[in-house]
C-alpha cells in the first residue's frame, strides 16, 4: 500500500446528503473524493414514490443551491439540461414531486465520477493517522482497501418498528417504506389499517381513501390528539437557521431531550394541503348520506400485534380515554418512521469515536464525531445535538458546506451565520447593557 492513493474524504453511503457533498466536492481540485453505496444504484424511498407526491421543502433545498447557487448541478439546471424549465416555470409550484426529485438525484450522478454504487464498507482501521476503509464489491465479490484522511457518514436511517411487530414483518404487516411493492395485495384484502401520525401515514391513507367505494374498510390509528400539520410559518422556519442550530447545540442534553421532544409539529407533521385534501375526499365520499367505510382515530397508541391465521389483532390503549381496546384487521402499515442505526464497521474504531452519557454520538458543532473533532464526520445523525433540523432536506447543504470548509481548514462555500430575525439566545451584547444599565441604576441611587 506503500504508493497507493489516499483519498482527502471516502463517504459512506449515498443518500441525498453525501450526494450532496459528492456534488459540491466535484468543482475543488484539491480534494480527491470517492464515495461509496452498497446499493446497485440509487433510488430514493422506491416504496413511497406515489405518482403526486412532494417534497416537503422548496425545490432550493436541492443538493447544493443553498452553499452554492452556480452550481452546475442544481435542480434547475437539471431542468434546464432536460428541457423542463419551462414546464416547471409555468406549473408555479416551489415543491418538487418526488419523482422528479429522485430523477434529478440520479441525474447528478451521472454527470459525478466520484461516486460508485454496488460497493459494501465491511470494515474501517485506523492506522498511522489514515482510515483503512474495505470494501465488497456486491457483484464480484472482489475486496480491496481504500486509504483516506477523513469519512464522511452517510449511511441514513432505517425503518423503525416496535419490537412486537417484528416477527410478523413482510407477511400481511409492513413498514410504510415498502407501501408500493405490497400495494397489489393490499388492494386484495377487506381491512386495511395504517398506524402512524406524519406524511407517510396520510400519503398512504389519501392513497387508499378512493378504494373505499369498492368495499375496502380503511382504519388510521395516530397517537398523538389530532391529525397535525407540519408547521410551516415563516417566524417558525427560522428555527432552522444557523443560529438556531449554535443555540440548541450550546443547551445541555437535558434540555435538548425536552426540546425535541415538543417539536415533533416542526419535522414531523403533515401537509397542510393533505390534511385538506383528505378531509375533502371524506366529504366527498359522504355526500351521498351512506356511511363512509373509513375511520380516523387519533390518542391511540399501538401496544400489540397478535398474528392469526393471516390476520392480526391490534391492542390499543386510547390516552384520553384511558381505556384498553382491540381491533381486528386483515393488513397493517406501519408509519412509524425511521431511526438512525450506527454502521457495524465502526466497532473496529470504537475507541475513535467520542459519545455521551448515552452512548450517542458526541458530535461536535462542525458535525464530526472523532475525538480530534476533525477526521469523520456524519450527515443525518445529529438530531440529538443539532436539533429537529437534522433530517430536513434542506439542512443538506449548509451542513456539507459547513463539513468542506472544516476539512480543507478555510471557508471556500460561504455560510452563512445569521440569517433570523429572531434572537435565540442571550447574547454577550445584551448582558453587557443589562449589566451597564445595572450599574448607572446603582450610581444613581
């Protein structure tokens, strides 16, 4: 390995994120960069890429327009470059369809050299101040070592179930990530029922909501006190502001737990136009005067999944009610979101990585998670540190801006550092005119 090229930053994983970075890595000539995924290409939530579904943000939450909005490989000259400018001009709508959004990504990637798909990380050392990183190819089996400086994580979330549910995954019961590739058979069965409160609950819900005029009975069970919406006001989205992420960072983890756990309407609610849309298709359905073959039920919370002959039973506790109860059904979908998993070639360096009390990751304000603070750095694992922002696709490039500016030890994409309104925190100024006013009231007493 004596004459072998080591690479400035190898990520891991290509999601949106480390797509991201690939993208705005490509332009710097002096970082060598090659990222790695062990799927054979990409493509983004495959099991939810309903045909009118969108994005969440705006289409500036690309991968790069936000730290560099020449880039050549922005959303819009991706329209531009496939002649839908113009059509995307005249429908005047800020928010991508998903589809589009997942064909953009894999157009990114094809204009990119640093990107190899079909490539499992088994395992990473560390060694005379450089990561070993090994590698699989998936097709022919073929291991090799790459030599770098520093790693960029972005291995992504995986889909959280309880515990309970798990033994009768992919039988009549699914995660919402797989909604598509068992949609055929849902549409077989005569109760169907959705437990989840986000955008993947309702997306679903709103999908199968028109089936009910052929017979099936469609039951959605949310543990919160309401169907809620993604909040979405202008004062609120400055909350994901950087000024916003140095004041949650500088909070102690109590109060950062406490914090997130009242923010689950800022990153984890519906659309405000879905909830609308599904509320008028239940009207529609009910005009008629018959009762409408579906039901929405909300302070329910999932306690239980017993596996019958190809049917289940779900026991529910109701939270206001406080009261046990049960419901049979024939299908299950799971919206239960997603959760972070640490990668398990990480154990081979345990003993570089710095964590908490909690055995989480210890990550520092510039993302990185070493006890040097400078050598691997993580992209969608910091919610606990950084705030609810963390997943927002829009959070993507500020926070790759922020990682290339800490590895090349100068700010070559300009970020920004205060950009609200708002002030998030008691600043030196104003305790210093506290302070001043303080003692001019002492003087003159």
């Amino acid at each position: 390995m004596q004459n072998q090229k080591i690479y400035d930053i190898v990520g891991i994983g290509i999601g949106p994120f480390n797509l991201g970075l690939a993208a705005l890595c490509a332009p710097i000539n002096s970082l060598s960069t090659l990222f790695l995924d062990q799927a054979n290409e990409f493509n983004w939530h495959p099991g939810m890429m309903l045909s009118d579904a969108t994005l969440q943000v705006p289409f500036m939450a690309d991968l790069v327009t936000m730290a560099d909005p020449t880039s050549a490989y922005s959303f819009l000259n991706y329209l531009k470059q496939t002649d839908r400018l113009y059509k995307f001009y005249i429908r005047e709508d800020f928010f991508v369809l998903r589809k589009e959004y997942n064909a953009y990504c894999k157009w990114a990637i094809n204009h990119l050299q640093n990107c190899h798909f079909g490539q499992k990380v088994i395992s990473v050392n560390y060694i005379d101040g450089i990561y070993q990183v090994e590698k699989v190819d998936q097709v022919t089996g073929a291991t090799a070592i790459i030599l770098t400086k520093k790693i960029v994580l972005g291995t992504g979330t995986g889909p959280k179930v309880p515990d309970f549910v798990k033994p009768a995954l992919h039988k009549n019961a699914i995660h919402s990530s797989e909604y598509l590739r068992f949609k055929e058979s849902i549409l077989k069965q005569k109760t169907v029922s959705i437990v989840g409160s986000g955008q993947s609950a309702a997306e679903i819900f709103y999908d199968l909501l028109p089936e009910t005029e052929n017979g099936l009975k469609l039951k959605w069970f949310t543990r919160p006190d309401r169907f809620f919406p993604m909040e979405y006001s202008k004062l609120t989205l400055e909350l994901t502001s950087p000024e916003y992420v140095d004041h949650f960072y500088n909070l102690s983890d109590a109060k950062r737990k406490q914090l997130l756990g009242k923010q689950n309407s800022l990153f984890k609610g519906i659309n405000f136009e879905l909830i609308n849309q599904i509320f008028d298709k239940l009207y529609e359905l009910s005009v008629d005067g018959e009762k409408v073959n579906a039901e929405l039920m909300p302070n329910c919370q999932l306690n239980n999944l017993t596996e019958n002959k190809g049917s289940y039973q779900l026991d529910f506790y109701h939270t206001e009610s406080e009261k046990d109860f049960s419901v049979d059904t024939d299908f299950v979908v799971l919206a239960t979101g997603y959760k972070y998993n640490e990668p398990m070639f990480l154990t081979s360096i345990k003993e570089r990585i710095a964590r908490n009390a909690d055995g989480l990751f210890q990550v520092h304000r510039n993302y990185a998670i070493d006890i040097n603070g400078n050598e691997i750095f993580v992209q969608n694992a910091e919610l606990h540190t950084h705030g609810f922002v963390t997943p927002d696709l829009g959070m993507g490039a500020y926070r790759n801006a922020s990682i290339i500016n800490a590895i090349l030890g100068f700010e070559i994409y300009k970020v920004e550092k205060r950009i609200a309104f708002q002030q998030f925190s008691i600043t030196d100024e104003i305790q210093e005119n506290e302070l001043s006013t303080a003692v001019l009231q002492l003087s003159e007493g």
